[in-house]
C-alpha cells in the first residue's frame, strides 16, 4: 500500500478516513484494507439479501424514493412502535443536529469520550458544552450520581449519555437509566443514544424507548446502519413523545431517506430470524476477541457492550505510529482514538469481526508492538503518571476555557449552595437540589466566570485513588481445534440505584485546583470548552396492508431471539 495513505488521516481531524477514500489513494486493485475501524455487523444482511439488493440496482437508483413517512410506517409497524412516537433521519448525525437545533437551548453536558458529534455540533452553534471526564482509572465508568452532581453545578439544560459509550463501550443498565431520566426532569432535555444497544447482551430488554415515549423531556436515538452493517445508507431514526418526535419531523425534508434505504427497511420484515443470529454471533465474537487481544503483553482491552473493544497500549506505544503500520505493512485499518476528547493515542478502538480477521490482527500488532522480541512491550518509560486520558484537546480546553469555571466552583469549600444530596421525590435516586444559575459577575480571558472569584482559593483535600480496574482475564491461546465459545451469561440485575458516600464537611463534592489545571493533569468535576462555540395509551400502528413479520424482536429487546 502507497505510502501517502496516511496522509488522509492527518486531513480528516475529527473522524477517520472514509474506506473509499482509502481504497483509492491505496492504488492498488481489489478490496480495500481489513477493517477494524468502521464499526459495522459483519453478518447482516446476509449474502442473499446482498444478490437481492444487487439484482434490484437499477430501480433502486433510478427512481426516487418513497415519502420519509411511508417508509417511516414500515419500520414503525416492524418494531411495534407508534409512528407518532419517530423520527427517521438521514442517518444519526442528521438527527443530532436537528436536536441541537431544535431542542438545545444553550447548554449542553456530555461524558468524554464520546461520540464527537455530541461535543462538536453544540459548539458549532455557539452551545456551551459541559464535559464530564469519564476516568481511566475507574475503567471509563459513567457514575451517574456524580454526572447528575455536575449537571446541576453547571447549570446545564440538556443531558446526554450514550449507552453503550463510544468509544470504550461501557454500559448503563435499564434501571437505573430510568431512575436517572426522571431524576433529570427539570433539564430541557435527556438524549440517550442507543446507536449500538443492539449488540448488548448485559440484559434481556435495555432499551429505555417505550420509557421515553411516556415522558415530556426525553429522546432516545437509535442507528440502523451500524446494527444492519449498512453505514452507507445513512438512516436511523428518534424515538420521544409525539411532541417532540413531531418538532423534528416536521423540519426534515420529504425524500431526507434514499431509496436504498427504503428497500433495505421493507426487506426486513422477512428476515428477522437472520439479523438475531448476526447479532448473537457478534456477541460470542467479542468474548472471543477479547481474550486474544488480552494475551498480549502491556494490552489492556476494558469491558465493552459494543461490536467494539476500547484498548489501551503498551507503555511506550504510539497510537498514530501503530495506525500507519498496521495500515502500510498488514493493510488492516484501526481507529486510533487521539482525536476524542478525553482519549488519548495510547487508545485504540477495534471492532469486532470474526476469527479469521482476529487471528490476521493479533498477528500485526505481535509484529508491530514487539518485532522479533514477543514477550516484550515497546520500549518506553518504565515509571509515570499513570494518566493518559487527558489528550493534548483536552489540556488545552482546560487551560484555555475551564480555569475560571473550576475555580468558580472551588470558591465555596463547603461545596456550591443547594448541593447537598437528597433523594429526588418518587424516584429513590439521591440527587443534589437544583442550582440556581448566578449572573456573570467577571470574566478572566474568553470565559465568564458564573460568580466572582474568591480572595483566597483553598487547597483542595487528597482525592482518594480508585481500586485499579480489572481487565478481562486473558485466555489461553486457542488449540489447533477450537471450541465454540460458550454463550454470555447476562449478569443480574442492578441493586436499586446507590447512594453517593457522603463527604466530609469540610470538602467540595468535586474537589479542584486553585487555577486552570496543568497540562498532564485530569480536570475534576469536568471540561467546559465554553464560548467556543408524553402521553399514555399510545397504540403501535402497523404498515398498512402487510403481513405480520416473522420473528422480528420488539425495539425494547432487538435481537433477543433465534
């Protein structure tokens, strides 16, 4: 492969090069690289629905499609939803950026890493965007209770949580989603995106859709191009109350979905049976995976409810120079995760595939990790800090933007007023009370400050260290005859939603530094990259005049059959 292919990657800041893109500066004929970087269900459609689609080509470009709310009538009545309840988008960022749009008033709080259109598009329409480091340490666990604390400190009027999390694939379990959607019911708005909820198998039913139906303030989002292994047809669609699905809606344009997509959602219907057993395939590929990749030496690979694994290289390794070669030397394309805020080029994302593509990537990263050395790891500094969550985006929004808002809120020891955890009413979920938002009273650089700053800034108090987080244990590596692997035992189900430990009296909820946080150095309590700019009885309408689909799950449980 030509040498100058990596140079696309140095040109598309916020995202990874496309495969055609690829393809086409590789200058070589035939498929593209292996791809563990787009992450798409390697099993579906089925090599038939693919001959089906192809013999069908011409018509399908040919012609316009149909109307986006015929062909949002078909889904609807294939997942049992009500088509009052839907939006159907020309793909999610589509979708993302009219909920920007339309329903972000002009804050927005978001976990980092993450999807980087929830950062990006925020601050594109001069949003303020609250980010909530998700510590490496803790193994990228979103703590719900200390986001709700940071929410309401900030202010913020719009909540987003992705589960499962891009890029690390951690996962929030159904109960306490739901204790936290209505623990947020005085924001503006609760997005969860559930892009890749299809491949989770923590619990039977995960989705919170028909939950979000029945509220005022809440969205869920949800992909079909990854979970059919489609990306480039571009559709996914929202599920809220009728009155905020119909805000959307109505701003999207007639034919904003494309005949192809049109064909693939009328195609489903008859093969439900199929798109359950990719995804269950899926799932036993990523235990699978898991383990090989866990074997290498200075590899960390974090618990994932994705069709992708979040690792961590060795000590030593650079992202982007493990990119190229595995590119240039194995023609297999990674996602190095540099570019995400709240990651780093120690991070890569690798998608699931099957074994056969494994076994090929295991093998490049044996060669371009240790070279003719196995056992050992890329030679680098033996000691540090330890911290490698914090990329150089992230050092710089902290000193260039969030200085002024972290020593606003060290200004008080005791913590900011009104913030002392009580439980939120009918909910069992101890939440802090809502915090009135002050008037600007100063402004140090680019940022206001939200109260003047204090005389003298108190030290914060030691913050204790996490356990380390357990990585999966590896396996061996496999014999000559593999055995198939067992299928995943969902875990049980979550004790009621925790109470956060109280803290002493005399320390803040998020203790900070007196200042703008030093590069190398994890921002407490969260990254502000500031000035940067229901109804009940809803009934399931099925398509008109169409049989009833043969074993196609429910949206609350997609693909928990076959």
């Amino acid at each position: 492969m030509s040498g100058n292919v990596t140079s696309l990657f140095r040109g598309t800041a916020a995202h990874s090069p496309s495969m055609a893109a690829l393809t086409r500066e590789s200058g070589e004929a035939g498929a593209g690289p292996v791809d563990f970087c787009i992450p798409c269900n390697p099993y579906f459609p089925t090599p038939a629905m693919f001959e089906e689609m192809a013999g069908r080509l011409r018509d399908i470009i040919t012609y316009y499609p149909s109307s986006a709310d015929t062909i949002t009538a078909e889904l609807c009545g294939l997942l049992e939803l009500p088509p009052q309840c839907v939006a159907m988008g020309n793909g999610s960022t589509e979708l993302i950026t009219w909920i920007d749009h339309l329903l972000v008033r002009d804050s927005l709080a978001v976990p980092v890493p993450t999807f980087g259109r929830w950062t990006d598009q925020p601050m594109e329409t001069g949003k303020r965007v609250d980010m909530f480091p998700l510590q490496e340490s803790a193994g990228f666990a979103l703590d719900l209770a200390r986001y709700a604390e940071f929410v309401r400190a900030r202010g913020t009027r719009t909540v987003v949580i992705c589960n499962p999390n891009n890029p690390d694939g951690g996962y929030l379990h159904k109960q306490a989603l739901v204790q936290f959607m209505d623990a947020m019911a005085d924001r503006d708005l609760v997005v969860i995106d559930e892009s890749f909820l299809e491949f989770a198998d923590a619990e039977a039913e995960p989705s919170v859709v028909r939950e979000a139906m029945l509220r005022p303030n809440v969205v869920v989002l949800r992909s079909l191009g990854k979970n059919f292994g489609l990306h480039g047809i571009r559709f996914g669609y929202l599920v809220a109350n009728p009155a905020l699905a119909g805000r959307v809606r109505a701003m999207l344009p007639k034919w904003n979905l494309n005949s192809f997509a049109e064909h693939v959602v009328f195609m489903l219907r008859d093969h439900g049976p199929e798109y359950a057993q990719s995804l269950h395939q899926v799932r036993r590929d990523r235990l699978e995976m898991a383990g090989r990749l866990s074997a290498l030496p200075g590899l960390t690979v974090y618990p994932s409810q994705g069709n992708f694994l979040f690792v961590r290289l060795p000590v030593g390794a650079e992202g982007t120079v493990v990119r190229d070669r595995m590119l240039t030397e194995h023609r297999i394309l990674v996602r190095e995760c540099g570019n995400k805020i709240g990651s780093s080029s120690r991070f890569l994302r690798l998608v699931v595939r099957p074994q056969v593509d494994v076994h090929r990537l295991v093998s490049g990263l044996e060669q371009v990790l240790y070279g003719s050395r196995r056992g050992a790891a890329v030679p680098g500094p033996a000691t540090g800090t330890g911290y490698s969550s914090g990329t150089a985006a992230v050092d710089r929004l902290v000193s260039e933007t969030n200085g002024a808002g972290m020593r606003a809120l060290a200004a008080q020891p005791a913590g900011p007023p009104g913030l002392a955890a009580a439980p939120a009413a009918g909910t069992g979920m101890p939440l802090p009370a809502a915090v009135p938002v002050a008037p600007a009273a100063a402004t140090v650089g680019p940022m206001p400050m939200s109260v003047p700053a204090p005389q003298q800034v108190p030290q914060p108090a030691p913050v204790p260290q996490p356990a380390p987080y357990p990585g999966p244990v590896p396996v061996p590596h496999p014999a000559p005859a593999p055995q198939p692997t067992p299928d995943p035992v969902p875990p049980p189900a979550p004790a009621p939603y925790p109470a956060p430990a109280p803290a002493p009296a005399a320390a803040a909820p998020y203790p900070v530094p007196a200042g703008p946080t030093p590069p190398g150095v994890p921002a407490r309590g969260g990254l502000t990259a500031a000035q940067v700019r229901g109804t009940d009885g809803l009934q399931s309408v099925p398509a008109e005049g169409r049989p009833a689909s043969r074993g196609w799950p429910d949206p609350a449980g997609m693909g928990r059959t076959g």
